[in-house]
C-alpha cells in the first residue's frame, strides 16, 4: 500500500551522523532492577560506570539494591590480570551472599568492551557453573553506540533466545512497564477476553514466558528494536499498532490486539468506555495549555516519534521536528501514517547542526537531553527533560493526563514566572 502523501509517512528523513548528547544504556538497569524482582545487574565497567548508577538511580537504604559493579582495575585494563578468574570470584561472592537472585545480567561497558573482555561467553561459563539455581544472561549498556533506552532493548534480546518452546497460542506483551500499569493494561485484555497473556520481562523468573510459532507480541515500548527482531526469529509474529500513549493511542493498540483474536469492536468500546472518557476528560485539562504550542524533539528516548502523534493529534500542538536517535519503520510505521505531514523528520544526532535548528525556530517547548536543557533555558527557551518520561508511568488510559501535564508542567511554570516577573521574558532572551 502506498504511503500517504499527507502524513509523516512519505517523509524525507533527514540522516544526522555528528556529535552526541545522550545518556548510555546502563541507564535502563535503573528502572529495569525495579521491574524483575529476583535479577541483579552486575555491570563490568569502571568507577565512572559505578558513580553514573548511584547517582542516577540513588541509595536504597532500607534494601540492597539488585545492581552493582565490577570495578575494572587498572591491572585489568593493562592486562596484568586474568579478569576472567577476578569476575568468576565476584560472581561467586555475591551470590552466596544472595541466594535470592536467580537471573544474573552481565553488562558490558565501554571499559569492558574496549579491552574485548568476552561476556557471552563467561554467562555460558558461569550459568553452567551456577545451574539450576541461577541463569547467567549478558548484554551491553556501553554508550559507545547506543542511546540509554538501547539498554532495556537489549537486556530483553538476551532473554529471547533462552526463553522456553511452547506451541500454545498466547499474546505476550513486551516492554518492561511499572505494576501498575501492566496490572492495568491485563486488566483491559482480560476483561475483553483475551487470555492468557504473558510479559517480557516478567516480575519473577519462576514466571518467564515460553515462545513460540504461535506466540503473538505487542510492543509497549517503541525502542525495542533488537527485541523485536529477535522474537520474529523465534517464530513469533508482531502485532503492529500506534503504541499506548495517550486515549487514542491506547485505543488503537487494544484494537489492533482485539482484532488477532477476533474480539468484536463493540466489546472493545464496552470495555473502554469509562477508563478512555476518564483519559480524555484528564487529557483536555492539560491541552488547554498545549494548544496551538510548537514542540521540537530533540533524540534521545526514541519516545519521540508516538509522543509527537499524542501531542498533535489529542493536544492540539504542532511539532516543528521530530528527532529520534532511530527511526524504526516497521516498529514506527503506524505512528508516521497518523502524524500530519509537516514537521522535519531526523534520525541520529548532530547537536550543533540540531542546536542552531532550535535557536532558528524557537519553538515553545523543546524536549531534549538533561545536558542540553539548561543552556537552553538559559536563553529563553522552555524544555521537557525527556528522561523523565522515561521513569514516569504514562502508558494507557490511567496514565493520560499525567502524561499531557508533563508537557504542560513547563509551560504553565514559564507563564507563572513571567506574571510574576515582568521582566523575566525579556531577561531570559
């Protein structure tokens, strides 16, 4: 089917292949860790790797935490040591002191992967050596190439290949998504029929889903690329939909896994009445000061391309570019095909090139990295960290309205420092 000339579909996509400014992919242990209650991440990198942990994800003081860091010397990095026999030992210390984990991650860094230490095939050690009581899985969070949702997408390839065989027919949602959320969005599922249904990653091992040829999966995350193309090897096959952002899109992505199982539309308006008018009605609170607002997403979450469909389409603003580190078309083909043609569509980053684009347009609100919002702010400009709509819950219907107040929270704080401070507008350009 040919694409829409009116939509973002049929868009050029501009190639940007520059300098970076984006967290790594170690990132994702923070909210991964929370989400599988019996895995630890034990990162093989260096000090700066341990210190970005802490002091992104914080101390729990009242628990030990389920991540930590095998701190690579500098006897390590020269070769003077055998870092094989120094990681088997750590392993083996900690789990003696944890008998509660019973999946352990190894993830490479930039220092391990720069001395070409082979973590793949210290998990087949390992896991061989620990068996039954503990799977031993690898993947990389290095920021070397990626961007830091890159880590969640490719802690859940390394599970797919070690999933177990089933031949039953099962939807299995894939995503790592906060309790109740993904206590919501089964609710929704079962109410209108569909069962059972199974998640990657699951909160305990105990509940690992099994794959299979007909296994069917709906993405809840659109950064799962790898993931992806790691369960159609598996013979499993994709639902494709918009993702659950926002009403509309949560409709959408119910309908499209209602229709797999041949579930009646009228089942799927009884069932999401009240929770899809409860999402609207928090919705429209939130675009009364969206409105008319010109959005520019700078990459860095690979959020960018369904959030610029929720924002135009149920919040009435307009996106002057839409940058995303990837652009994935089987994965964010539904979501172009709903976005209005206009906006620039980039992929990758070039920051200065992205940077003077901002400055020349000067949109109301920018939505970029931590490290680029205050100098932004700086001169004038109004900006959404988008990290934070990382770790903030805002898939389905519940979470709607928090998720149109993110966006609004900035610009209702700018408008209240300008009547407040006559001055301020002008102080700040």
């Amino acid at each position: 089917m040919p694409a829409d000339p009116t939509t973002c579909q049929s868009a050029p996509v501009l190639k940007e292949r520059g300098q970076r400014e984006v967290f790594c992919g170690l990132t994702g242990i923070i909210w991964l860790h929370r989400k599988m209650q019996d895995a630890f991440f034990l990162v093989v990198g260096s000090r700066t790797c341990a210190h970005l942990l802490q002091s992104a994800a914080g101390v729990m003081i009242f628990a030990e935490p389920r991540f930590g860091t095998a701190i690579l010397e500098e006897k390590d990095l020269a070769g003077m040591a055998d870092a094989n026999q120094e990681l088997d030992r750590e392993v083996g210390r900690l789990l003696a002191r944890r008998p509660d984990i019973r999946q352990l991650f190894l993830v490479g860094s930039c220092p391990s992967e720069v001395i070409k230490l082979d973590l793949a095939r210290a998990a087949e050690r390992l896991s061989i050596q620990h068996a039954p009581h503990v799977r031993v899985l690898n993947f990389s969070g290095s920021g070397i190439e990626t961007t830091f949702t890159q880590g969640e997408d490719a802690c859940l390839a390394s599970m797919v290949p070690a999933l177990p065989d089933t031949q039953a027919r099962e939807l299995l949602l894939v995503g790592a998504l906060p309790d109740v959320v993904e206590d919501q969005a089964l609710d929704l599922l079962a109410q209108m029929g569909i069962a059972p249904v199974r998640c990657l990653p699951a909160r305990r091992a105990q509940d690992t889903p099994a794959i299979g040829p007909n296994t069917v999966f709906a993405l809840t995350q659109p950064f799962l690329g790898d993931t992806h193309a790691a369960l159609l090897r598996r013979g499993a096959r994709h639902i494709p939909a918009p993702f659950p952002f926002g009403a509309e899109g949560t409709m959408l992505w119910l309908n499209a896994v209602a229709a797999e199982f041949g579930i009646a539309p009228d089942v799927v308006a009884r069932v999401t009445a009240a929770p899809r008018a409860r999402a609207e009605k928090s919705i429209a609170a939130a675009a009364a000061t969206l409105r008319g607002k010109r959005v520019f997403f700078m990459p860095d979450s690979q959020l960018e391309v369904p959030l610029a469909r929720f924002l135009t389409r149920e919040c009435g603003m307009t996106a002057v570019e839409i940058g995303t580190p990837y652009l994935h078309s089987e994965l964010h083909g539904p979501e172009l095909a709903l976005i209005a043609a206009g906006p620039t569509l980039s992929e990758g980053q070039d920051v200065d090139r992205q940077l003077d684009r901002v400055r020349a347009a000067r949109p109301d609100l920018t939505v970029c990295g931590l490290g680029l919002a205050n100098p932004l702010e700086a001169e004038g400009l109004a900006t959404k960290w988008a990290i934070e709509l990382v770790f903030t819950p805002v898939h389905f219907f519940e979470q709607a309205g928090d998720l149109a107040a993110l966006f609004a929270r900035p610009l209702r704080r700018r408008a209240a420092l300008a009547r407040q401070h006559p001055n301020f507008q002008e102080a700040a350009e």
